[in-house]
C-alpha cells in the first residue's frame, strides 16, 4: 500500500469521526486529537485494569536506538488475547468508531505505570528506513490509527504528552483518545511525537490499540499459514 492509499484511510476516518456528536476534536499547532469522554464504563475499567494486572512484562520497544528493553520504556505490558466478553465489546467499539475493519487491528494491550515509570518521546508508526520494517510490512504495513484508553486516574503525572505539538492530556477513567499517524500526504505524522509522563504518585493503567493499514498478523502466524 503507497501513500495516497494510507492518506485515504486518514481522510474516510476523520469524517467519520467529524460526523460523531460524542466526539471532541483537540487540535493544536497543525495535529488533531479526537476524544470520547465516557467510552468505557467504570465497571469496564476495573475489568480491564484486573486483566492487565495477571500477564504483565516488561514493555519492549522497536526501533535501532535501543535495545528491545530499555530506560527509554519502563512500563509494564500485558498482550489481552483472552477470550473475554469484555475486551470483545470494548474492541467492536472503537473499531466501529474509527470504521476500520477490526482485522486490522493490533492484539489490544494494556500498560502498567508505577511510581517513575515513563515511555519516553515516540512516534507510533513505523520507520520505513529501519529493521522493524521488513517485518511490518508483511505483518499489515503501517501502524496508521493508534485508540488509547485510560483506565484510572487517580494519580500525580502520567499525562500524554505530544511533545511536538505542544498540549499534553490528562488522564480520565473511561476516556478514549484517538489520533491518524500519517500526514494528508501519506507519510508518517511527526507532530504525533508523544510521551508517557513519569507517574509521580499513584497508577496510570492504559488499553492501547494500533490499526495497521491491511489485515494484521504476526509474522509466525503468517509463516505457519503460507507452509500450511
């Protein structure tokens, strides 16, 4: 897929996002964010919360800078492939939300931030000149929408910072937020350079999901399906 087919995702998802009355558009210095306040209830965020907590490891990075596990990410990541109603609908949500065919869609994670804790300034999509494509490409492409959701907000810290654009977002239980990671012209966005704010008191717990351009899946998948 080239880039006038990536811009196009852009541009089908940001109407349809335009034409959702419960969406709020934030934009600054050229980037628009879009924000659902409310987007999972309380009782869906306990769940989800509780969920994380049972298979957390170390959050890894791609990327030639550092190494997979580094100071650049020192949260904590669990992969929720479970068979559990909750994440279904939470998935079929925002899938819908965004109009991209959940096939598209990333295994959903969830992050864990202690006391410290941070993700240091990235962008989420992938970097066309490095390693990590080659095996992207053949995975789904590129990373072109990324959803997050908060889970809590009891904390000191931790706040989204689009270090680029120059706003940084507080975290609220149940508030989804949502950005396109390529540019008009197909191209990857860097005005979506955002970090996670250490945590200076409290957990920050967020659902992170990234929508590939095509049909997602891990590269073994992918291997087993072309041998079988």
């Amino acid at each position: 897929m080239g880039v006038r087919e990536r811009a196009s995702i852009g541009r089908r998802v940001e109407k349809r996002l335009l034409a959702n009355p419960d969406v709020l558009v934030f934009g600054r210095n050229g980037l628009d964010v879009y924000i659902v306040k409310d987007f999972i209830s309380a009782d869906e965020c306990r769940h989800l919360k509780s969920l994380t907590k049972q298979s957390l490891e170390r959050s890894k990075t791609m990327g030639d800078e550092y190494p997979p596990i580094s100071d650049f990410r020192t949260s904590y990541t669990s992969t929720l492939e479970f068979d559990d109603e909750v994440i279904k609908k939470v998935d079929h949500r925002i899938s819908d939300l965004l109009g991209i065919e959940a096939c598209n869609a990333e295994s959903t994670q969830g992050q864990h931030y202690s006391v410290g804790q941070t993700f240091r300034a990235h962008c989420d999509f992938m970097h066309m000149s490095q390693a990590h494509w080659k095996i992207a490409r053949r995975e789904g492409g590129q990373r072109v929408w990324t959803a997050m959701a908060y889970l809590d907000d009891e904390m000191d810290g931790g706040e989204t910072r689009f270090v680029r654009a120059g706003f940084s977002i507080k975290p609220a239980a149940g508030m989804l937020v949502v950005w396109n990671n390529i540019t008009k012209d197909g191209h990857g966005n860097w005005l979506t350079l955002h970090e996670g704010a250490p945590v200076l008191s409290g957990e920050k717990t967020i659902l992170t999901k990234w929508y590939r351009e095509r049909r997602w899946g891990p590269a073994k998948n992918l291997q087993q399906s072309a041998a079988a």
